[in-house]
C-alpha cells in the first residue's frame, strides 16, 4: 500500500473556516441567506476532502443541510468537517456551522446547521481515484462512520428505486 493510501485518522484532515457575516450575505429578511452558509459548509467540506484524499476532490452531492437558527449579520460564522466515512474514492464530510455576535466573546456560540457533504476525489483527467480509508479513534466518530453509512445505503436505494422507475 503507497504511503498516499494508508488509512487516516479522522483528525488528520480536520478543517475550521470562519467568516464575520456582513450585509453582502444578507437576504431580503437581513439575516445571512441560506445560499451563502451552504457555500461555507462546502468550502470547508471541500478542502477536508483535499485534505484527506491527497488532492482535488469535488462535491458529488449534499446529502442533508439543516438550518437550525437564523445567522445574523455581524455573527462570526464558524464551520467545523471532518471526514464522517471514507469509501473507494468517495468521502462524506459532515459539517457543523456555529455562530456568535461580533461584539460580545461571553456569549456561547450557538449550533445554527449541519450539512453532509458526499465528495469524490479525482485524477488530472477528473475520473475517480482512490482515496485513503479512514480510522476512527473514539466513540463519536465510531457513531459517525455509522451513521455516513447507513445515509450512503439510503443514497443508494433512492438511486436504484429511481433508475428501476424510469425503465418502467
């Protein structure tokens, strides 16, 4: 096995971004638009793949975005992925978005989504390419493992139930 393909710890390709969200992310309500935490997550999402996988991967699907609490303007945006499973050159990367007000450290920073991420790692003529397994150290990300796969078994009866309709 090349030193590129040997299993990974979760945390090897842990990755935090932040934002101050200003009212270019605002929407028509003057809270921060869905579209812009989505982008984060997946910027987030994206460079834990890279991460992971040794190079360039790309988002092959958002399997769940859940938007929690409104995100205001002037909150710190803060997203928080890891690598939740990791397959033959597919990954799900879960992220957790937390926000905080600009002007008061005191207050906690409050859960305000969570999304998963399916990417797939590709080569220079951007067919899939094998990524790295990932180990898990601690009960939490045990839990994860399981469940990123139990929503890839899901993915994949959605697809085939779907396909099969379609040759009907």
């Amino acid at each position: 096995m090349s030193e590129a393909l040997t299993p990974r710890p979760v945390s090897f390709s842990r990755v935090s971004l932040a934002i101050a969200a200003t009212s270019v992310h605002a929407n028509i309500l003057g809270n921060v638009h869905g579209g812009e935490i989505m982008k984060l997550a997946d910027s987030t999402a994206g460079a834990v793949a890279f991460r992971h996988s040794d190079g360039p991967a790309v988002t092959a699907a958002m399997d769940e975005m859940t938007f929690l609490r409104p995100v205001h303007v002037g909150d710190i945006v803060t997203t928080y992925a890891q690598v939740n499973w990791a397959g033959r050159s597919s990954m799900e990367i879960g992220v957790r978005v937390e926000a905080q007000p600009w002007g008061n450290a005191a207050d906690e920073p409050v859960h305000v989504a969570s999304a998963y991420f399916v990417f797939v790692a590709i080569d220079d003529d951007g067919a899939p390419r094998p990524v790295p397994g990932l180990v898990t150290e601690t009960p939490t990300e045990v839990r994860r493992e399981r469940e990123a796969q139990i929503r890839r078994a899901h993915r994949l009866a959605r697809k085939r139930e779907i396909d099969r309709g379609r040759e009907a």
